[in-house]
C-alpha cells in the first residue's frame, strides 16, 4: 500500500509539473510586459524616426515605436531601453540618444596683397590657413566668401571661380560660362554659391552648385547695358539679394523681383562688398566710410568710425568683418557687432595689405 502511494504520488507531480511551469512563465511574462521598462534591439530604422524593435529577444517585432528625442541616435542592432506608459504594453517609448550637435568653427577670409594669397582666419583673428595665389588681383576682379562647413570660394580675376576645402586644399576650378564677367561672389543660406555677373546686355545673378559651381539656377537682373553694378551682393536669411548701380542700392527677391531701390549717391567703396547683419545691410561708401540701410531700404545711415578699414567687408558669427588700414596706417582687420561696437582689431603683416573679406553667416 505504501508503495502504491509514492507511485501515485510521483506520477501527480509529473502531471502538475507542465501547467506549473506554464503558469510561471505567463507570470514571469505579465511582469515582464507589465513593468514600466524592457529592453529591445532595433530592426529597422523608418524614414518618419520611428523604429522596428525586437522585445526582449523574444523574436516578436514591435513597429513604428517613436522616441522623445528630436534627432536619435540610434542603427540598426542597437539595444534600446522601451518606456510602456503607464505600464501599457501598446503604448511604447523608446529612451534614446540624442544625436550630438556638430559645431562648426566659423572662420573668415580676406584677399591680401604682398604676398598675393587667400587667408584664413579664425574669429579671434588668428591665421589658419592661407594660398599663394599666382598674382595679384586688381581689385574690382576677385572677391572671396566661404559655406557653412569652412570650404572657400574664391572668384578670380572675373573668369574663374576656385573652391578650397576647409583644409585649403583646392578642389573645383570652374571657367565662367560664355563672355560674362563676375563682378563678385557670396554663399546663400540654402547651401548655393551666388555670383554676380555682367553679361553681354544686362546683368543677372547665377545661382550655382557648391558641389562643382555649375549652374542650377538664374536671377534676372536687368537687361539694360547702361547700366554698372558693381562688386557688392548681399543675401539675408530669406534669400533676398542687396546690390549697388550707381546711385541706387537695391534689393530684389530670391526670383529676380525689385522689392526696394534707394538713392545713396556715388559709392567708392562699391567693391568692399555688401554684408547683411541683423536688420541692416551694409555697403562701403569709401574706405572710411559705410552707409548702413534697414531691409526695407527706406532710408540710410553714414557710418564713420575714423579708421580706414572699410576696402573689405563681410559678415561671420554675427559679426561685421571688415580690412583696410588701422589708426597706425598698419594693414588691420576690425570687428564689430551688430550694434556696431567695436570687438577687436587685428594687425596684419606689415605687408600684408588685404582689400577682399569674405564670410558666412546663416
């Protein structure tokens, strides 16, 4: 009888064993999907930043999981932490990265005289880089501005253009298309290199690759051939163009439209530039003077600092960039900003008279 009894005994424990096991592991798998966090590794990475994720190498899928992150940094076969809000196993959150912000260090570049080279310098005014260039530049024949990563685009002697990398070393040379003449250069915000050009009737903008400077686009100016504008483009953030034709300056939309025209008088220093900077455009009247205009180009200031610096003048980190001669007559770079205070002034080289800048500010 005994014996009987641990028989049966036995043979009801090995019965009970499979619905006790099965009934743990349901509880382990409540608790598991029930608890605010699990884990997952990522499948599939969506085009809307919503993300395929394994749950807890189960081999089951969850799709289109988003994050709280506005930029994740998350690939394919990264483990991810999964938020159920409120324990709820159909309303996941995944806790990713953020992916870092690149900062780029913002530079400007002047054309200098003796030597005849392309410098680059930091905000700080130091040297970074330059390029011995084969001659020296007439100065109504070159212009130089650089893009958002650094790289330099050099328009030469009104026939070619030259793009450097942030290394300096050069990487595109690009002829002028046809008979035209650029009278300068300058970097838009939506990433394009725009160039100012005299053509055989009229002048108009060309809106150009920064990839190989080839064309991708044209701004009709005017096709009036009396009329000079001369060295200066300016772009604000909406892609709105500021130029110079004696005695206007004036400012035309990104399509080729005259939104504004203002007469200033006469401008020497039309081929120190144009620079956009807050609220104001400014525009060398001679190379100790600049006028400065609202947008809207309803009327215009005379600004005179007492020095001449104003033979170059560009914008960077929100800041008025501008070369020529200091107080000593020694060859300078000033900086001010956007209310016109003065920041710093940089020697040059003794000989190292500059009359181009060029910068980038979007």
């Amino acid at each position: 009888m005994k014996k009987i009894m641990i028989l049966l005994f036995i043979v009801g424990g090995l019965i009970m064993l499979r619905p006790v096991d099965t009934f743990m592991k349901n509880i382990v798998g409540d608790i598991m999907y029930r608890r605010n966090l699990n884990i997952g590794i990522v499948k599939v990475v969506n085009a809307d930043k919503s993300f395929n994720v394994e749950i807890a190498e189960s081999g089951k899928i969850h799709k289109n999981i988003f994050t709280l992150s506005p930029d994740p940094d998350l690939a394919v076969d990264d483990k991810v932490r999964i938020l159920y809000n409120g324990g709820n196993i159909d309303d996941p959150i995944l806790l990713a990265p953020t992916k870092p912000t690149l900062v780029v260090s913002v530079y400007y570049a002047l054309i200098t005289t003796t030597p005849n080279e392309i410098q680059k310098f930091n905000m700080s005014g130091e040297l970074v880089g330059q390029i011995t260039l084969p001659y020296g530049y007439a100065y109504s024949g070159c212009a130089v501005t650089l893009d958002s990563q650094g790289n330099i685009y050099a328009e030469l002697d009104g026939e070619v253009i030259k793009k450097y990398d942030s290394n300096m070393n050069l990487l595109v040379t690009k002829n002028i298309e046809g008979d035209n003449w650029i009278e300068t250069i300058n970097a838009g915000p939506d990433g394009y290199i725009y160039t100012l050009e005299l053509l055989d009737e009229g002048y108009d903008i060309k809106k150009r690759n920064a990839s190989d400077l080839t064309i991708a686009g044209v701004i009709p100016i005017t096709t009036d051939v009396y009329l000079s504008y001369v060295g200066a483009l300016g772009i604000d953030s909406s892609g709105n163009f500021y130029v110079y034709q004696n005695p206007y300056i004036e400012k035309y939309s990104s399509g080729g439209v005259l939104l504004a025209q203002l007469n200033v008088g006469y401008m020497s220093g039309g081929y120190a530039g144009a620079a956009v900077l807050g609220n104001y455009v400014y525009f060398g009247r001679s190379s100790s003077k600049v006028y400065y205009l609202p947008l809207d180009l309803s009327t215009y200031t005379l600004w005179q600092p007492g020095i001449s610096i104003f033979y170059g003048i560009t914008v960077a980190d929100n800041r008025l960039v501008c070369t020529g001669w200091d107080s000593d007559n020694d060859p300078a770079t000033a900086v001010y900003d956007n209310s016109r205070n003065l920041v710093s002034i940089v020697k040059l080289p003794a000989s190292d008279f500059a009359f181009k800048a060029g910068g980038y500010n979007f």
